[in-house]
C-alpha cells in the first residue's frame, strides 16, 4: 500500500498541471479527461502537461473566508483561462488592488492547506501576475 503523501505525488493534475489532449481535434482538457467531448471514440487522448501561463477572465476578492483560511484574507479567486484555452479555478496570490481582467499570469506550486493542526500538509497550484 502507498502512503498518503506519494499517492498525492502521484497525481499529476494537482501538482504538475498535467491535462489530456485530442490529437484528432486538438482541444486540451483540464482536469484530464478519458475521451474527447467533441470527437466521442474517434478521437485519441494523450497526457498533456500544460505551461502553466494564462489570464484572468474573471475574480473576486474573498474578506470573509471559510474556516482555516481567515489569516489568508483577503485573496483573490479567479477563473484563469490557459493559453491552451481550458479554463480553471485557482487563488491568484498578490495585491488585490492590483489584479484585473485580463491580467496575463504564471501558475507556482504553493501550499494549499493541511488537514487540522498536525495534520498532512497538501500543495498544488496556484497563479501568479506573469511579471512577477
């Protein structure tokens, strides 16, 4: 049996921002998917790691957050649309007086929580502004 921590290692999606793509149409996929929604059988998937760059496409600003985030407040969600199109929910870690439509960003590998004081620590992905 595999312990918790290499299970979580072994998920690529989480951890690599890893997809699947249709070699007959083209279209990307995140999370992963087992066959084409455009294609049905006909198209073939393969994995497909993703750069990791994109833009807002829209956010908010969370004041009042859920419980084991309040020291995180405020931050910022927002549905990133990938240069390879799909689009994904993720914190976008900066000022957010400062984060707009259309801000271009890069995905980080950061800490995303931890099950109870003393529990596992979990990480994934994250965005930052491009420039930064």
């Amino acid at each position: 049996m595999a312990s918790v921590p290499r299970f979580w290692r072994g998920i690529g999606s989480r951890y690599n921002l890893e997809g699947t793509r249709c070699n007959e149409c083209g279209e990307y996929f995140y999370p992963p998917r087992n066959f084409c929604v455009n294609c049905r059988r006909v198209g073939h998937i393969e994995p497909y790691k993703f750069k990791g760059t994109g833009e807002i496409i829209s956010y908010t600003v969370i004041h009042t957050a859920a419980e084991g985030f309040e020291d995180q407040t405020p931050y910022i969600l927002a549905i990133i649309e990938l240069d390879e199109g799909p689009r994904l929910t993720s914190q976008v870690i900066g000022n957010p007086e400062k984060i707009h439509i259309g801000m271009r960003v890069r995905s980080v590998f950061r800490k995303l929580g931890e099950d109870g004081e003393g529990g596992m620590i979990y990480y994934g992905t994250k965005f930052v502004p491009e420039n930064e």
